[in-house]
C-alpha cells in the first residue's frame, strides 16, 4: 500500500443524504460555514460544470497544518476592530513570503452579509461604504484599523494583517494603494 499523499492527508467534506459534496460560491459563506468547516478549498477544476465557476468552494479538513501551496484555500480568521470588538471571517492564506493584502483579501462575515475590505481597482461609492459600516454595526473610528489573523493550524504559522481602511489598487506595477474610510 502506498503512503498517503499531501491530497489523501487533505479530504473534501462532505455531506448530505446521498454524500454530495457542499459547493457555495466563496462570497455567499456565512458564519455558520466558517464555524462549521473553518477551511474552504477554491474548485477551479470544476469550472464550467452547472452552477460551479472559479469562485466555487467546498469545505475542507487537513490531519495536519494547512500547507497553502498545496492549492488554493480560504481560512477562517478573527478579526479585532479599532473598537477591540472581535469578528470573524476569512481570508486567504498566501504562498510564503506574499502577504500583499490583495493576495489576503480579508473579509469580515457577518449574520447579515460579508464586508470586503479589498476593492481591486473599484473605489468604493458612498452607497457601498454604508452597506458595510451597516453589515459592521459601526462607524470608521470604530472599525479601522482593523487587524486580522488566520484561526487554523498554517505550515509557516498564522497569516496576520491591518487593514487601515477599504483599500484600492491604484498601481498594479507598484501596488500602491488608495485607502478609502
């Protein structure tokens, strides 16, 4: 019998009546997944089937520290606001040594909706920031900055990071960023 792989080590969860694995789209986990399953595996394999595209994923279990090379992964995290109130959600573990914050991507879960403080290229409108400070129950100097750490065992240790506001890329050579409050 052969040793078990990194893969066979790490098992897709599943479930359900006739065991089908879960499949959500990454932007509609809640605080009951993240609670449930503290680790979700991004299925890019599975693009172009019904329902399924590059950002479906499915809960993950490991034996052993989560390995982010092995593939793509989103983690649970604790985030700790300005306010010192504490808040989950997840982000995404890097390869070693890339901690740029568009790599990490934090977002805050709330029972209400995900607030994503990583806006790519699009600034957030005063409708958006309103949403969110709503999602938060909180103003800015409540909230930013906001400092956030992964809540799973990583092969280099935790992924840790400070938010000091929704960020947007201004550069992509330079990565400089505009933070928006």
């Amino acid at each position: 019998m052969k040793p078990p792989s990194v893969t066979a080590r790490l098992k897709p969860a599943c479930g359900g009546s006739q065991g089908a694995c879960v499949r959500k789209q990454v932007y509609e986990l809640t605080l009951d997944d993240l609670n449930q399953f503290p680790v979700w595996e991004f299925r890019l394999g599975e693009a172009g089937e019904a329902d399924r595209d590059e950002s479906t994923v499915r809960p993950y279990t490991a034996s052993s520290p989560l390995d982010p090379a092995d593939r793509m992964f989103v983690v649970r995290a604790i985030f700790t606001l300005a306010d010192d109130s504490r808040m989950q959600g997840y982000c995404t573990p890097p390869l070693r040594g890339d901690d740029n914050i568009g790599i990490l991507q934090p977002i805050i879960v709330t029972y209400r909706g995900q607030v994503r403080f990583w806006c790519g290229t699009a600034a957030p409108d005063a409708k958006r920031l309103a949403h969110s400070y709503e999602l938060l129950g909180k103003d800015a100097s409540c909230v930013f900055p906001v400092q956030f750490e992964s809540d799973v065992k990583l092969v280099g240790g935790p992924v840790r990071g400070s938010v000091p506001g929704f960020l947007v890329l201004e550069d992509f050579q330079t990565r400089k960023t505009k933070t928006v409050v």
